[in-house]
C-alpha cells in the first residue's frame, strides 16, 4: 500500500528579523499598545507604561536577541526576546518570551518566533532554552510542550525547559536564508511606506492649495 501524498500547501514564509537599537522606539510602542491581560501574561504583572519603557530602555542588544515581525504599515505586530544567561554557571542557557498584538493573533506568529529563536539560540550554542509563564497562559505552554519540551507548575507559574541538539550547517544556513529574506522584506516595507507617506503628504498639500483659492475666490 503506498502513503498517500501529502497535499497541504506549505506553510508561508514570515519574515522575522532580527532587532537593533534603531528599533527601540517602535519595541517601545507594541509593547504599550498590549491591553492590560496581554501585559500581564507577558511580564507576569500589571506591568505598567512606565515599567514598559524602563524595560525598553535597559534592553541589552548586544548580550540579547530579539527578533520581530512587521505589517505593512511597518508595524511592530510580534516580537520575541531571547535572553541568554548572565551567571558564569549556566552560560549555555537562555529565556525566551513573546508577545503578539491581539489584531495579529491566530496566524501562529507566536510559534514562528519561537522557531526562529530555538535555530538562533542553538547556533549561538544554547543547550537548554527556559519558557517562565503563568500557568493561564495556555496559547505560550502550547507552544512549548508541542516543541518537546517539559514543563512543571509552580502555583500560578509554570517552567518549561526545552534541551536543544547542537547547531548544525542547515541551522546554521537556514537563519541565514530566513534572516536574507527578512531583512529584504523589511527594506521594500520601508520604501512603500515613504512613497505612501509621500503622496498623502502632496495630497495634503493640493488640498490645501485647493481651500485656499476657494477662499480667496469667495
């Protein structure tokens, strides 16, 4: 008997790029832009605005990753942070967390990003990636455990540990290809925003030339 064959489309491309610096403001106002539920399931507490921006502020890009996935209008819709281990002792391990914005939900971002976060921490030589997550935040622990890995609830927290194999030349080109296309994407994203931003700029200036002889002729 002969398997049938698989007929399902596959999956689309996301483009995730990796974040800078030059990308704070924009990290800055997703993050503001979560309701009070979504801050809550993503730091764990009521995190307010104030709280929001001393976090941004004191993202570390050069020890850290974070990577995200803009709309159209250059939207930050989906980010992840992949925080790596500062104790001496457990150099080798690192803390992933994600948010997406509750108008870009139900189109996976959130396990895009951890794919893309679990290549990058086993290129970079992570062996075991931590998920800390209130135990409410079922769509996170999904994530997690349909990826292998164990989790344990402590009270309203759970962990979950994911023991990644050793990178090899197809992660290693893989993040490359996926980082390529993000990077291209992103490019053309900015050049259609500036000439979109362009012609609303010349639109409001005729129509500011039109009012003006409409008055000028009443």
């Amino acid at each position: 008997m002969t398997a049938d064959r698989d007929t399902r489309a596959p999956p689309v491309l996301v483009p995730i790029r990796s974040l800078g610096p030059a990308h704070r403001g924009r990290i800055l106002r997703h993050l503001e832009a979560l309701d009070a539920d979504d801050r809550y399931l993503r730091f764990g507490y009521n995190a307010t605005d104030e709280q929001i921006e001393r976090y941004v502020g004191e993202l570390d890009f050069e020890h850290d990753d974070i990577f995200g996935i803009y709309n159209r209008k250059l939207e930050l819709i989906a980010m992840a942070h992949l925080a790596y281990s500062r104790d001496p002792n457990a150099s080798q391990c690192a803390e992933f967390g994600v948010s997406v914005l509750a108008k870009a939900r139900g189109r996976g971002y959130g396990s895009r990003l951890f794919e893309r976060a679990v290549v990058h921490a086993r290129n970079e030589g992570v062996e075991l990636l931590f998920i800390h997550a209130l135990s409410e935040n079922t769509a996170m622990l999904k994530i997690a455990r349909r990826a292998g890995a164990t989790t344990e609830r402590f009270g309203s927290e759970t962990e979950a540990h994911l023991r990644l194999p050793p990178a090899t030349l197809d992660t290693r080109m893989s993040e490359l290809v996926v980082e390529r296309f993000a990077r291209t994407d992103y490019q053309l994203k900015q050049q259609v925003k500036s000439f979109w931003d362009f012609l609303a700029a010349v639109q409001e200036t005729r129509q500011g030339v039109r009012e003006g002889r409409h008055k000028s002729g009443s």
